[in-house]
C-alpha cells in the first residue's frame, strides 16, 4: 500500500510540473524527471529482490522494448524530442509493471458489465500499454477537432492548385489559420504559403518566434497552414492521469 502511495505521488507530483511547463514554452527542464527516476529504479531494484510474478516480468520485457524504441525514435530518427523520451523513461521507471494484478474477470457471469471487464484490461496491461491506448484516444479526439476547425478553410483549399491528396494532408495533419494568429500566439511553424513558402514538417527544435520576424511583411489577414508545436508531454502526462484514475477505479471497486 505505501509502495503504491509512493509511487502515485511522485507521479501526480513529476507529471503535473512537466505538463504545465510543456503548455506554456514546450520545454521541460531535465532535472524534473531525476526524482521520479530515483525512486522508480529504486523500488523497482526492492521489488526485484523480493521477487516478481511471470506477469510481471513479462510485462517488464513490454516496457523495456518501447523504452528503447522510443530511444531509437529519439536519437535515431529524431521524430521526438528529448523531453518525450525522459517521459516516456520515467513513467516506465516508476511503473514497468502493475504494482498489484486483481484478476477479477466476469465475463461470463451474470453480473458482468462491459465497463468491468474494460477496467479489467487496465489492470492487466502492462502501465505504459495503457497510457499509450488513452493517449491514442486523446490524440484522436485532438485530430477531429482540428478537422472540424480546417474545414472551415475551404474556399482557402480550393484557391490554389495542389493534389487532393496534398490538401488532405493539410487538413488532417496541420492547421489552417489567418496569419494574425501567429502573431498573436505561440507555437506555430509555417508549412504552406502560397508562393512563399512549401514543406512537408519542421523541425522539432525550430524556433517558431523566427518566423514572427520572417514574416512580418505579409498582409494581415492572409491564409497559410502551420504545424502547431503539440505539447506531446501535456497530452501525455493527461493519459497517465486518465490512467491512474482507472486503475484506482478498478483496483477497489470491481
């Protein structure tokens, strides 16, 4: 029980500073992540001598690999940033394994509900298996809100001559805003404007303040499409939340 409290505080606690400060400047300093690394690894090392189940190992394995992974996604490829990386590490650190497996399955019980045996997937996934889900989940509400805002733009799309499949590429995957907002807001990397300016993504450690200067001779009003810089570990830490929400859930009321 206290090892559980532990390592839901210093969770709540490493999560909900790292959160705040990737919404407001997209970096996250690495020494936020030290003490949740510490104690991770070091329950993780008593609960190794101590013993642990075939469950647990295996699940273990499952962190292990997308740990490095992600490294490779990281340091290889560099899709993420590093701040993603050290998330992504320190939540594993602090759960590679459920803490405690209360396999409670009614599936064929006439008691069972559907949102029982969902809770019980919870439990038995390996930790970041379910993060991941729930983020899966929150980026796929993300996703149609940003269709639903782009489609706004479309008089904008039909203006300039381009593949179909290039103006859906736009639609889902980037956004379309009046050049005021960049301006006015944060976090926005020109991808197209017509005749000026045509790539395919930026890079995760461009300066968006640049393109203020870059583009401040551009007629207020005019239409482009940016890549808004996604605070993937705000979106993160809110499925780690949403995850230890449920598992709380289904650890003592199923």
């Amino acid at each position: 029980m206290i090892e559980e409290l532990i390592r839901l505080g210093i969770t709540i606690i490493t999560f909900s500073i790292a959160a705040i400060n990737d919404w407001r400047t997209r970096e996250v300093n690495p020494y936020i992540w030290i003490p949740s690394l510490a104690i991770g690894l070091f329950l993780g090392i008593f609960k190794a001598l101590n013993g642990l189940t075939i469950y647990q190992i295996i699940s273990l394995v499952i962190s292990l690999v997308i740990v490095c992974s992600v490294a490779i996604l990281v340091f290889v490829f560099k899709l993420m940033g590093g701040a993603d990386f050290l998330a992504i590490t320190s939540f594993i650190t602090v759960y590679p394994y459920t803490p405690s497996i209360p396999f409670r399955f009614s599936i064929y019980g006439t008691n069972s509900l559907i949102i029982t045996d969902l809770l019980n997937i919870i439990i038995i996934l390996p930790p970041i298996l379910s993060v991941l889900l729930v983020y899966t989940i929150v980026m796929m509400f993300f996703l149609i809100y940003n269709i639903v805002h782009n489609m706004k733009y479309m008089n904008f799309l039909n203006s300039f001559k381009a593949p179909l499949h290039r103006k859906l590429y736009f639609i889902l995957f980037h956004r379309i805003i009046d050049i005021d907002v960049l301006f006015k807001e944060r976090f926005y990397y020109p991808i197209f404007i017509p005749g000026r300016i045509e790539r395919r993504s930026f890079d995760v450690y461009e300066d968006d303040l640049m393109w203020r200067e870059k583009l401040k001779d551009m007629p207020r009003g005019t239409v482009i499409v940016v890549s808004w810089g996604i605070p993937m570990v705000t979106f993160f830490s809110i499925s780690i939340f949403i995850y230890l929400m449920l598992y709380l859930i289904a650890s003592y009321t199923i």
